[in-house]
C-alpha cells in the first residue's frame, strides 16, 4: 500500500456526556472532519480498558484516541482522572507491543467544543496518516 | 359462489362480478386503461382482453365486460392473449404516444414502439371521465359526440358548461392527465391547493394534512368534497377504502369538558402577502413567500428538498429575501421576531444546497437578538449572504424567464434596481381573524392589535383567573420562547390544580415483556433518511441493502423520519410480525431519540435495553457532506457495530426510586423568586439561596415601565410572597457550598454567616443573574458625565431632569469578538430612558448611536414613538466606533453618520452606555459544582435551545434568567415559570425511574482483589467473604441504588470480574472488531 492510499482507521472512544455530545454539535454545526474516525459510545471515559486500546491496536486500527470531559467537569466526579492515569499505563503497553505512541491519545472535549472535536479528529487522522498504517494491519 | 377455471386454476366469484375482477380477487395481473373499480365496465380499451372458452373453442373477449358465470375456461396468459394485448397497445401507443400512462402499459407489455402511423391525440377516448361525470357526479356534463374517426369528448355543442361544477373528478381519472375542466366547466377552476405545502402543491378533496399528522388519518375537505357539493354523489372513496372507515354522516360533537384551567394557544395567522401588491406576490409566480421556500427546502416537501422555482423548476442562481413584509408599518406597528432569523436559515440552507447561490436580504435592522442568533447571522455573514440595509420600494417581472427587477433606495438614498431569479418575501405574524371570537368565548381581554392582553409581570396570565396563555397569541416571538411559556402556563395551572395532581391519570400500560432467552438474536435495522439530512450525503438504500446481508439481519428497512409517529407503528409491527428480538436504528444521536426508540420497542413488548443506535447524520452525514462515497462507506461501518453490539445486547431490569419532592432555587432574583414560587404555589417545599443580604436582584434598579406598570410594587409582592410562603425556606447572606447527588436524591450544603446547612432536595433551579460588564471604554469610570443605562435609569426616576443634550452608546461590549452576542435589553432600555427624558423635558436631545435597533415583538411601538418624540437615532459601524473625548469642558461624541455621509460631532452633557450583560464570574465554580455545561460565552448550556430551553442534559437541573442569556424582566418571570413547570415534572413523581445499565460483579471471575473498590466515585462496591465449598471466597458486591453506571471499576479490573451492564467488555469489543472488519 502506497503512502498516499494509506487511508487510516481510528477508533474514538467518546464519553457520552461530553466528547459524544461536542461530536454531535461538530454534526449540527456542519464541522466538516475526515471520514475516518469510528467512535464508540461509553458512558464514561473512565470506563475504557487499557486491554481494550490495545485490543483495538494489535486487531488492527491504525491509531486509538479517548475522549472526555475536560477535569473537573466528568459528569461521574473523577472518572476522566482515571482514564488520565491510565493513559500512561497505556504508553506503557505500546512500547511492549511494540506500536507507536502516537498511535493513542487522550483528549478533552467538551459538549460546546464542536469545533474543538474536529480539530483534534482532523489531527489525529493527520498524524496516523503520517506515521503509516499499523504494524498489526 | 360461482365456481369457474383461470389458468388451470379453480376460482370462486362473486355472482354478479366479471371476469376481470375474479382474475383480479385471484392474484391475476390484467393491463387495463379504461376500467374503474367505481365506475361501470366500458370495454374500450381492449387491454384486458382474455381467451374464454365458448363452446369449446378459446374465444378472445374483453374480461372487464364479461360476467362471470358457472364453468367458465378462463385463459389469461396464452400466446394469443399476449399478441392481442400487445397489438391493442400499440394502436394506443400510436394514438398517443405522448401520455406516461399508455408508455408505462405499453412498456410492461413488451412494446416500445408503434409500428403504425403516429398521431398525437391527447384523448384515448377510454370514456372515463364521461362516466365519472355522470354515474358519480350525476351532472353528465362531458359526453362523447360525432362518430368514427370523428368521435370526441367534450361539453355539449362544445360550449363550456354551465352545469359543470368543476369538481375536477374528470381531471383526476384521466389517463392523459388532460385539464379538462378548463375545457368543459364555464366556471372558473380553482384547485384545493395543499395548505400544509402553503399552496404549492395540491390535495384531493379526502386527504392527510401533513405526512406526520397525529393522528395520521384523512381528513374530508367538505367545502370541495363532491359528495357534499352534489348532495350524496361520488362516494368512490367507499369504495377504495378496504377499512370501511369513511362515514359521510359524520357531525360536529360538543364535548362538555369538567376543568379547572384552561391554557390558550391558538398561535397566529400569516400575513397575506397579496395585500402587499408593490412585491407582486400572487401576480408573479417567482415571488414566493417564506414559507413556501420553506417547503421547498423540507425534504418532505414538494421538491424533495432540492431548491428550485416552483413555476419552471429551474435552480436559482440569485435569491432576495425582503424582510418585515406585513410588519413594522402603519397597520401592524410590531415586529414580528422572528423572520430575520428564519430569513437568515433560509439563507444557509439554501446555500448549502447550492453553493454557488447568490442570496441577499434586505432588511431595516436585523433582530437576531436572541441566544446564539448573533453568532448564527455573522455564520451567514462570512458564508457570503448579502445584508443591504433597505425596504424595496418594489418588485416588477422583467424578460421571457419571469426574472425580478427589486428596486430599492440604498442607505446612502441611492436608487438601485437589482435583477433576482426568485424573491421571497419574508412574511409577518398576524393575530388570527378567530382571536375575537375565541376571546369572547373565553371571557379573555384582547389588545388594542388583537392579540391577547397580558401583563409584563405575569405573560402567561390573561384577564381571567384561571385562563392562562403561551405562545405567539400574545406576543409574536419563537420557538424557545413558546416552549418555555408552554411550561409556564402549565406551572401557573398547576399551582391551581395541586390538589387534584395525579387523581384522573391512568399509568400508560405496556404489553407484558417477552422472554427472549435462548433465542438466536433476529435483529431489525431501520435506516433513517432524516429528510434530506442524512439521505443526500449518505447512499440510504444503499446502507438498507449493505445491512440486510449481515449475519442475524432479518429485516432491513429506510424510512424518511424514523422517529415519525408512523414509523413507531412500523418498528411495533415489524417487531411482532418477523419476531425481532433486538432493533437497531441508524439516524440521529441516542442523546436526543434513543428513549423514543426505546419505548416503542417496549410498546412491542421487548426490553427497552433491546435496542441500539447508529450515529448516521450528527456524526457522518452532517461532518463529512462533501465526501458521500466516504459517509456512505462510514455509514455502512457504524450500522455494523451497531450490529455487532446489538447482538450480545441483554434485557435489563427497570429500577426506579422514589423521589425527595423538594427544591433548591438558587438565586434571589425575580428569576429564583418566581421559580421559587412557581413551584411552592404547586406544593412543592423550596429552598430558596441569595447569596446577598436582601431578594429581588437587579430588579432593585428598575424604576419604571414604558406602558405605566410599577416594578417597585411588583418587586415588593413578590418579595413579600417569598419570605411570607410556608413553603419557602429563604437562605439570605448565603452561598451553595457543594451539591452531591442526582435527580431525585441531591444534599447539598447551604453556608449563611459560616454556619452549615445541610439540605435535601429532588431538583435543582440555577438563577443566578448575572452582571454588567465593567469597561473603561468610552471614557466610562474616567469622566463621571459617562455612566450606564441603569445608572441614568436612576437619575430620570428622580422626576427631575436637567439635561440638554444626551447620548446614548448601544452594543458596549456587545456584539464584539470578545462577546459575540447581544445583549437584547440595551436597545429597548435605551428607548425606554430615552422616552422617560423627553416626557421630563420634551425640548431635550436624545441621540442613540446604534447597530441595528433590536425593538423586537411590541416594542417596535415604543420605537417609532421614541422617533416621533424626536429621539435622534444614528447607526455606526462596529468598524469605527464613535469617538468619545473631553474637549475642554465639553463632552464631546463623533460619529459617522452613514445616512447624511458626513461626520457628526456632538458636545453633551450626559453620555450613556449601554453595557453588555455579562456572565457571573462564579458561573464555572458553580456549573462544576452542578456538573453543568456552559457556552462559550460562558453562559449556562440548556439541554436543547428550541425542545428544551430550561433543563439541562443532566436531569433534575433546570435554569432560568439572566444565567441562561440576556432577558427583560417579563421573559425573565416567564422562563422562571416554566423553570418551575418543568421541575415539578420531576418534583410530582412518586416514583422515578433509575439507570438500569450499572454495574454488575461476575462472582467466579472475581477473586476478591478490591482493585475496583477505591477508584468508585460513589462508595456503591464493598468487599465480601462468603463460605463456598468449605473455603474463604472473596468477592465483590454493588450497591444498586448507589451505583451510577460510569464503569470505573470495569476498567480497573484485571480478570474480567465485573462490568456495567449494556457496555460490557464483549459488547465494547464487539463494536470495535466490526469497526475494523473493513466493510
């Protein structure tokens, strides 16, 4: 596959209460992103399992990003300060399986930051695009 | 019964029936042209010609007029059947090549072309509607005449008829579609036109309003019906009707009703644009009103969604909208409220179905002054539609392809004339014709307008007790705006009607669950097109089709409006007649439909947890419209995942708790007073927090109204009313130290004075004001001539004025990169300061330095006053300010005027200004406190502008007031009010229903390692020992009813030991390994 086919899949974990609904007002607001991000509904980004990103990663998605309340506003008090620390615990994990850091990200995003959740997707697509598709493809 | 052979086959008839109709009641398809279930058989067409055994011998006969009899050798497939049909066909064909009907038949028969010589007659004398006139209508008012090659349908001695009542039933069977009743009726013809498509299309005379009408059944137009017109003719609808359910007998019933309030809605009428004769509405077929252009833009419209003209179907290429057609003037001296801003969404659909439209508005002041509008009009701003400041003068056609010539003086008094394909006149709101009666009836007061009086401290009040009013009957405004009166009027009815809550409702009833254990998942897709929202990006038929191939997929559907009321019957149908045990809908956000979704599943008896969603338009079709193949392809992706999970989905429990009927208000304001008693008038106890030593806010400054009212005394009752109700506790000098807790069961600590109290409460109501913005702008703070409008306000309530000359400054911290709304208030209180000087001293000068002046509703009234009294007022541009200075002693203003093209200077010795509302600085403490989200510009985020505009997305969390956006004081009490209203929806339960989708501990994968204990934010897991098989086992227990469902604990768990039911670890996975599978 050539680099300029290289067309990546992310998958997004999107908390429901904050990155789902700024996903939606990208929607309502016609913010255009590209295509290429799947996002996945949880309640709470604290609710995604590092053996999940990982799972994800190694069954073949180019890169893996969770999104979710800025802190202080989860709607579950702490939750996203759980997904921050375990964010490292992940990083930890790529470097043994072998992928890329860039390969995941945490994200805050509220539910008035639309444009916001384009960006980052924009980016997020971008910087996979660059990096190449996933040595588990 | 009479028993006779089709096809080989043994067929019963009905004596009495032909041949045609036992083939048909067989399943026997037969072409036909000139029969007609109502109307006698004619046997002239010959297209349903059979073979019929006579005596032995196949004979070819026409079926439609051949009666059955005993016996009968039917043959309707055979060679020679085919070759007459065909041969019949191509006669037809070459008569009429021109008619869709006779291509279609010629086409199904196998013919594609006429081998004989073509003519192009636009009659197939199949004598239709010569029957239908007679044997329906009983009139015969077209008959057959001359012979031969001669013969022709028309009116007697062809003149047109004067018995003729241009029903258009001819019209309406004709096979070519012919305008007969032009042709035949002396009469003018005037088509029903459908007034749901505002006359752009048209409607039988038995037909649905509008395709989500409730219920959706038709209607009989009597006044166009021609059963009623000829006094018991035409009934071919009986006939039609499989249901049997049309009764021409029915009558208006009168209803005697028991209540205890009444709420008033009727809305308002739209203007008649023909009176407006200089536009030419009615006269050229491109000038459309407003909301004709918006059902061409509804994908439920006539065009489908695609913009185009309605007389010749051409695309425009450049759109005028005219704005205030029917209001500002002489005869309706109001605003309308919300044309601007439909105006401007028009605009911006329009352009987003064509880009490369051309739009432009005239408009006089442009009115988005409501929360977001600002924002919304510079969207259509940068986008490219084009704003000119002026009123046309008129409209005239010009040229072959019906184009229109605007002209217009532009401000600079320039005459301009302007060429447009299609101009649209923004049309205002009117009271309805019917107000006077309704009024009457009611025993209600009108205005001096004809709509309904109200008072600016109590909107929803009418001048009887007991009948309250929302919605545009009283003032034109929009659809938040309504939405919270609608809650209002309910709270107000409520407070009358407390005692009897509750005592005449029945509980909706749903079927028992089915058991579902066991069964392989038969899962139903539903794919919605959203109108044009989803379906033009995304291949809809395409993702239908993609989505029936996929393993456990036993039904796979589209639908226009998935969440319409017709498709719930559908998805309850589908559920029961294929068996389905999940459902999966792929259209919108599960944020806003998915409990819709799942009640009608439980409607069809399964569990509501049955069911998931796929984001198809909010997150595909809307974020990637320029890419279709990528958004049909990511579409196709979801609705698998969605798949994926919705097979391993399983029914959950339904839990429910019952709820603390009590409140926090916070705020002291007339907001937090009003909700506060709202909702203790309705029975409810209140806790009402001012952080302040004394109530009623900014109130405190207000020191007169326009029209005479007294906010001194308003403030006072209601200051009484709140220390003075046995349900109001106040909390005075005090602060909301923290708030834990859900809808339902929320503590919250309340510090007065460093004591603590500690609360209990069901609802929260956030009123907390908000403040004025502090600037140097202007010389404000530096020179003491420079102050607010609140400030002057208190300076004319003295009722002595010295001033000559003063001037205003609006929009101050408004409308600016920083701020990027309006703050609605500052026009209509710089008009109100401004009406106040010039009555203390009429030989004053006012001068208000403006953008565009928002006196929206009635108080465009007080507006043309303020002019007529002699208030100057000069638009600026935001681009050059005026310039303030201190010319010596003088205070001294310039100004651009864009009218006069000149530079003003004016020295005065008052300059006030017209400061922004700002938002509270506390507001980001407290919506983290609550959980709550805010704008950008830090105002509170209700759940939903229009559907919602006082609750938040966490339920049991309401807003009112200058905490939500910038009000007056009667929007203020009415969004107070409906605040109220709609926490008693939470505050009148016995009992509340409860996340089912928690925690749950799987006991043999659990070893009792206490990882997820800790990390719970809500103490719901205690560790567990327990004897089994002799040994210590160790596990984890959930407490129900503490537990949230935000799965911590699943992430935290090593061994897979306990999960939260509907996201659990498979699920999840499952939805990721189908996202990967690449489609």
């Amino acid at each position: 596959m050539s680099e300029e086919e290289f067309e990546p899949t992310i998958i997004a974990f999107c908390c429901n209460w904050c990155s789902y609904a700024g996903a939606d007002l990208a929607g309502t607001s016609r913010i255009q992103y590209p295509p290429n991000v799947r996002n996945i509904r949880v309640m709470c980004s604290g609710m995604v399992h590092p053996n999940m990103v990982i799972e994800a990663l190694t069954k073949g998605a180019d890169g893996v990003i969770i999104c979710g309340c800025h802190p202080g506003d989860c709607h579950y008090i702490e939750g996203n300060l759980r997904a921050e620390k375990r964010a490292e615990a992940i990083d930890l994990m790529l470097e043994d399986f072998g992928l890329e850091p860039e390969r995941f990200r945490l994200e805050w995003v509220s539910a008035s930051e639309g444009p916001r959740f384009a960006e980052v997707m924009k980016d997020v697509v971008e910087s996979i695009r660059e990096l190449g598709p996933s040595p588990y493809r | 019964m009479i028993k006779m052979q089709i096809d080989g086959q043994e067929v019963s008839a009905q004596p009495d029936s032909t041949v045609l109709e036992a083939c048909r009641s067989a399943g026997i398809q037969i072409p036909t042209l000139c029969y007609h279930k109502s109307l006698s058989p004619y046997g002239a067409c010959r297209l349903c010609l059979v073979e019929i055994e006579e005596r032995g011998r196949p004979r070819i006969r026409a079926s439609c007029v051949y009666p059955v009899e005993e016996g009968l050798v039917v043959h309707t497939n055979t060679d020679k059947v085919r070759h007459h049909r065909r041969m019949m066909a191509e006669l037809l064909l070459a008569r009429c090549p021109g008619s869709a009907a006779i291509r279609q038949i010629a086409a199904d028969l196998g013919v594609e072309e006429a081998r004989f010589p073509q003519k192009d007659e636009d009659c197939i004398l199949c004598g239709l509607c010569v029957r239908v006139c007679e044997e329906k209508m009983g009139i015969g008012a077209v008959d057959f005449s001359a012979r031969g090659s001669e013969r022709k349908v028309g009116p007697a001695y062809d003149r047109k008829s004067p018995v003729c009542m241009a029903c258009g039933a001819c019209e309406s069977i004709c096979p070519m579609e012919k305008k007969l009743p032009e042709a035949v009726s002396s009469r003018a013809v005037r088509p029903s036109l459908a007034g749901f498509d505002a006359g752009l299309t048209r409607r039988s005379s038995i037909y649905i309003p509008f395709q989500q009408a409730v219920p959706n059944v038709p209607v009989i137009d009597r006044d166009t019906c021609a059963h009623f017109l000829t006094g018991g003719g035409c009934k071919t609808c009986l006939d039609f009707c499989e249901a049997g359910a049309i009764d021409f007998g029915q009558q208006d019933e009168q209803l005697a009703l028991d209540v205890g309030a009444v709420i008033v809605s009727p809305g308002f009428e739209l203007f008649d644009h023909a009176l407006r004769s200089e536009y030419g509405f009615g006269l050229y077929p491109n000038v459309i009103s407003s909301l004709q252009l918006e059902r061409v833009l509804s994908a439920s419209g006539p065009y489908r969604g695609h913009l185009q003209r309605p007389v010749d179907g051409k695309v425009p290429d450049r759109m005028a909208f005219i704005q205030c057609v029917g209001s500002r003037e002489a005869d309706a001296n109001f605003c309308s409220s919300v044309c601007c801003m439909y105006a401007v969404k028009h605009a911006l659909m329009a352009r987003e179905h064509c880009p490369d439209l051309a739009c432009t508005i005239f408009y006089m002041d442009m009115r988005a002054f409501g929360k977001g509008f600002d924002a919304y009009y510079q969207r259509a701003v940068d986008d490219g539609v084009r704003f000119v400041r002026a009123r046309p003068a008129n409209v005239q056609e010009v040229g072959e392809g019906k184009n229109l010539l605007i002209r217009y003086q532009d401000e600079s008094g320039e005459f301009r004339s302007e060429e447009f394909d299609l101009v649209i006149l923004s049309c205002g709101m009117r009271p309805s014709e019917d107000n006077g009666m309704l009024a009457e009836r009611l025993g209600i007061g009108l205005d001096e307008r004809g709509f309904c009086r109200t008072e600016a401290f109590d909107p929803m009040r009418t001048s009887r007790p007991g009948v309250f009013v929302c919605g545009a009957f009283s003032e034109p405004k929009d659809i938040p705006e309504t939405v919270i009166q609608a809650s209002g009027a309910a709270a107000k009815s409520m407070a009358l009607l407390a005692e009897a809550r509750g005592t005449m409702v029945s509980p909706k009833a749903y079927p028992p669950e089915r058991d579902v254990t066991g069964e392989e998942p038969r899962i139903g897709v539903f794919v919605c097109h959203c109108g044009r929202n989803i379906g033009s990006v995304v291949n809809v038929p395409e993702v239908v089709a993609y989505a029936e191939e996929l393993p456990d997929v036993v039904y796979a559907t589209d639908n226009l409006f998935t969440c319409s009321q017709d498709t719930q019957e559908l998805i309850k149908k589908v559920i029961a007649d294929e068996k389905l045990n999940r459902v999966v809908v792929a259209s919108c956000t599960p944020r806003t439909h998915e409990p819709l979704f799942r009640d009608t599943v439980r409607e069809a008896g399964l569990n509501r947890y049955l069911f998931e969603m796929a984001n198809i338009r909010d997150q595909c079709s809307w974020v990637h419209m320029h890419e279709p193949q990528a958004a049909t392809s990511k579409a196709k992706d979801l609705v698998r995942m969605a798949i994926a999970k919705a097979r391993l989905l399983e029914p959950l429990q339904e839990r429910s708790m019952s709820p603390n009927h009590e409140a926090l208000v916070i705020g002291g304001g007339v907001a937090g007073m009003s909700a506060a008693i709202g909702l203790a008038d309705q029975g409810f106890q209140v806790h009402l927090v001012e952080r302040e030593p004394e109530l009623g806010g900014h109130a405190r400054h207000v020191h007169f109204l326009p029209r005479g009212e007294e906010p001194k005394a308003f403030l006072a009752e209601r200051i009484d009313r709140v220390t003075s109700h046995p349900r109001i506790k106040l909390y005075l000098g005090s602060v909301l130290k923290s708030v834990e807790g859900f809808v339902g069961r929320f503590t919250s600590t309340i510090v007065t004075n460093g004591t603590q109290h500690g609360i209990e409460h069901g609802v929260v109501i956030v009123a907390t004001g908000a403040g004025m913005l502090e600037t140097e702008e202007y010389l404000y703070g530096k020179d003491e001539r420079v102050i607010s409008q609140v400030a002057f306000e208190s300076e004319l309530a003295a009722g002595e004025c010295e001033l000559d000359n003063v001037v205003m400054i609006q929009c101050v911290g408004s409308r600016d990169d920083e701020r990027p709304y309006c703050s609605r208030l500052c026009c209509n209180h710089a008009i109100r300061n401004a009406l106040k000087l010039k009555e203390l001293k009429p030989q004053a000068n006012v001068f208000v330095l403006y953008r565009d002046v928002r006196a929206y509703g009635f108080r465009e009234q007080l507006y043309t006053l303020a002019r007529e009294k002699g208030v100057r007022f000069i638009r600026y541009e935001p681009e050059r300010k005026p310039e303030v200075s201190q010319a010596g002693e003088k205070l001294r203003v310039e100004v651009d005027d864009p009218i006069l093209q000149s530079r003003l200077a004016i020295d005065c010795d008052r300059l006030v200004l017209s400061l922004a509302v700002v938002p509270r600085e506390d507001t980001e403490n407290l919506a983290k406190m609550l959980k709550v989200p805010i704008n950008q510009e830090k105002f509170y985020l209700e759940a939903h502008m229009k559907l919602r505009p006082v609750d938040f997305a966490s339920e049991g969390i309401f807003l009112c007031g200058l905490a939500h956006s910038p009000k007056d004081l009667s929007e203020t009490v009415a969004q107070a009010m409906g605040a109220a209203g709609r926490a008693s929806t939470i505050l009148a339960n016995e009992e509340l229903p409860l996340e089912s989708a928690i925690s749950e501990v799987v006991d043999a994968n659990c070893d009792g390692c206490a990882y997820c204990i800790d990390p719970c934010p809500y103490d719901a897991l205690t560790l567990l020992e327990y004897k089994r098989k002799g040994e210590i086992k160790k596990t984890v227990q959930t407490n129900e009813a503490l537990c949230k469902g935000c799965g911590v604990c699943q992430a935290t768990c090593p061994k897979q030991g306990i999960f939260v039911r509907s996201f659990k670890l498979d699920q999840l996975n499952a939805m990721v390994e189908a996202a990967l599978e690449m489609g």
